[in-house]
C-alpha cells in the first residue's frame, strides 16, 4: 500500500517529540515497572519489557532511571501501584481514540484526561462505543530518512535502495504496510511481531519504533480544520503524565 497517511504522520510528530518532553521518563518508566510486573525482569523473555526498554534507551533515559523503574516492577523498591487503565473518547469530525494510561492514581487520571478532551471539543464515551472499531495489531516504523543513504540520492540509487527496502518487509512475513514521503509503517499479526521485528533487523533495517497498537479497522478522512481541533486534543493529552499512549481512526 502508498499514500500520504496523517495518523502516520501524527504518530511520527509524536514520537520525535516524545523525546524532548519534560515527563517521557515518568512515561517510560511507568511502562517498565508494568511490563515487569507482567512478565518479569528478563528482556529476552519478556518482549514487552524489551520494547520499553528499547523506546528508553532511543530517547537517553537514563540507565539509573530504567534500573528503577524494573525495581519498583518487581517490588524492591517501594512505591504506589501503577494501574493499567484504557478510556474511550469521541473528537472533533467523530474521531475515535482510545486513550491507554498507567497511574498511581485512577481518580486524578481519569479527571485529567476528561478535562483535555472535553475543554478542546472532545467528548468522553464508553471505551465499548469506540473500541469496535478497532483491532490489536504490531506496529513496525521505519523512517526512509533514516535507513536511505543521502550519498545514494545524487547517484539515483535512492530508488532502489528503498525498493530494496520494501522487498525486505515483505519478505519479513508482515501481514501488510503503507508507504508514504516519511517512510513504512508495516502491521503483523500480535503475536507476529516479534518474530518480524527480529527479522527486519537481521537483514539490516534500521527500525524507529516497535509495538503494539490498536488499529482502525476502518480509517476516517477529515478536512484540515477538523484535524486541526483533533491534533490539538491529542496535544493536551501528551502532556499529561498518565497517558503512555492514544489511538485514533484517523486515515
């Protein structure tokens, strides 16, 4: 698949933005601490674990940081416990979103999070009205900027190395990606995702992020001004310390 995407753009904005956020480390290690609680301390077997500490590294936290927060996961360090929480809302143009969170303290996040939505246009609704319209799937990104050699662009091999590229994902087993100016975003199977993240990477390919989301069964199109409205609610929601994640059926 090719064409331009603003879900795949805004999900890029967001990352590269992520790492210049004051509170991305309490994020990262709130993700940490539950992805130990879940599944234990050992990387290798607990793939979760792996990918939080991968978007960790990718944005410098800290090793002391990480280090705590797998400590407070496994109870050697005290501290409050962190509560997996999903939320559902309706924004501007009939946008869905699903708003994931983790927090100490379920009254205050959930407060939070109505706040930024409502004051912007938004609307709270029953996760159950929203959550139909999406799927669990691995998310893979790969930005073009990052993994084409510029060198290659004055020769006119720039082409092929990214026709080189798209046959790599391919063959990677993933079940199916867009391509668009920024680069892929490749969707597997869940349980697939590990299998073709690992593949990709031992055939070269320089992977941005790794995870998995909800994915819009049925992708929305809005005008400019609509996503403006929305852009600007899922912007109150970064800045909040509870949101690990949104997301939205934005085409």
């Amino acid at each position: 698949m090719s064409g331009h995407s603003k879900w795949a753009t805004i999900k890029r904005t967001k990352e590269s933005k992520d790492a210049q956020r004051g509170n991305i480390f309490t994020k990262l290690g709130n993700t940490i601490t539950v992805a130990v609680k879940e599944g234990g301390t050992d990387p290798e077997a607990n793939f979760k674990l792996r990918l939080a500490i991968e978007r960790a590294k990718a944005v410098n936290m800290p090793k002391d940081n990480i280090e705590r927060a797998i400590k407070r996961g496994t109870g050697e360090l005290k501290g409050a416990v962190i509560e997996d929480l999903t939320y559902g809302a309706l924004l501007p143009g009939q946008v869905a979103v699903i708003i994931k969170c983790l927090s100490d303290n379920k009254n205050r996040a959930l407060a939070d999070i109505k706040t930024a939505i409502t004051k912007n246009g938004g609307q709270f609704v029953d996760l159950h009205s929203v959550s139909w319209q999406f799927e669990n799937k691995g998310v893979i990104r790969i930005n073009v900027q990052g993994t084409i050699n510029p060198g290659l662009v004055k020769q006119g091999g720039a082409d092929r190395e990214q026709g080189d590229l798209e046959m790599k994902i391919i063959d990677s087993g993933a079940e199916d990606y867009i391509k668009d100016e920024d680069g892929f975003t490749i969707y597997t199977r869940p349980e697939e995702l590990k299998a073709v993240k690992e593949k990709l990477e031992n055939s070269g390919v320089k992977i941005n992020s790794a995870g998995l989301e909800m994915v819009a069964k049925d992708p929305k199109d809005i005008d400019n001004e609509t996503l403006a409205k929305v852009a600007k609610i899922l912007g109150s929601l970064d800045e909040l310390d509870e949101v690990s994640d949104y997301y939205t059926n934005l085409a």
